[in-house]
C-alpha cells in the first residue's frame, strides 16, 4: 500500500458531510464523529493500486471518500471482481474484527481518498472512549450481519436457480 501523499488526520467536516452515507458512524451525533475524526487518517491512492489482497492480515478499516474501489476475489490467476465501492462504502472490516486475512483483493479503480481507521486507532477509542468504541462495534455488528445476509440470500437464490434448471 503506497500512499500519494502523506497520511494525515481527517477533517471532521469531511467526516461530517458524508454521515448519511457511512453506515459505519450511523447513530452517531456531531460530537461522536468529531471524536471519531481524530483516529483516522486520510490517504489517497493512484488509479489502479491494490490496497490489499487477498490472504493479507488485516490491518484497517476503510472508508471510501472520493473515488472508487474494486473488491475482487483472485481465482486461477482471474480477477473477478464482486463489489465496487463509492463514497461512504467501508471495507476491510469483516477480515479486522474477525482477525482473519482477507478473503478478497482491494484496488483503486480511480485516484482515491480513503479514510482509515487502523487496528491501534480501534484499540485507543477501547482504552479510552467506550461509548464511542460500543456504537462503532454495533455499527461494525450490523453491517457483516448485512454482508452475511447478502451472500446467504445470493447463494441461495443461486441454489434454488440450479435446482430449477435441472427440473427444466
């Protein structure tokens, strides 16, 4: 992961104006995402650069400022790509509460700007901000449920295509 320009911290009022559109801060007030603003970082990305891939260990959590980001699974040297992410989207968090590697490959699609909240950002707000550190875990909780519900629901609509298919 190499950076355009140096990592610096995020402007609340950046924060602040995509709200509605990040799950990851939802039900948070004004106060908390100025308090949540001083643990990440901006970092921008050049067109076409992998952020991570799959089977790396887990080291942030990603928001999508400006820009766009592929997520995609790498198959017999095929990338297929699964989701593209636009502003607001979060990434890399399933594999970092999880503290799994990643089951997927991450990359720009156009320059980017990411906000990160890193591992040892997570583990100040817990020493130091509980409520804020409570609200960010039941926002992270409600979002990989709703990822888990998506491939649930996908793959099972996908079974029920095949079973159809075979009855056709």
């Amino acid at each position: 992961m190499k950076q355009l320009a140096g990592s610096t911290k995020v402007n609340p009022k950046h924060l602040l104006n995509i709200r509605d559109r990040v799950s990851l801060i939802g039900a948070m007030n004004t106060d908390q995402v100025n308090r949540l603003s001083q643990h990440l970082t901006v970092q921008w990305f050049t067109r076409n650069e992998k952020i991570f891939q799959k089977g790396d260990k887990p080291s942030d959590i990603f928001i999508v400022y400006r820009g766009e980001v592929a997520l995609y699974n790498e198959a017999a040297n095929q990338p297929n790509q699964v989701q593209k992410l636009k502003q607001g989207d979060c990434f890399g968090e399933s594999a970092l509460i999880g503290i799994q590697n990643q089951v997927l490959s991450a990359q720009t699609t156009e320059k980017t700007q990411l906000f990160i909240l890193s591992r040892e950002a997570l583990l100040q707000l817990f020493e130091h901000d509980k409520i804020l550190f409570a609200i960010l875990m039941m926002n992270l909780a409600r979002e990989v449920s709703r990822d888990l519900h998506n491939v649930l629901s996908q793959q099972s609509r996908h079974q029920t295509e095949e079973r159809l298919s075979k009855i056709s």
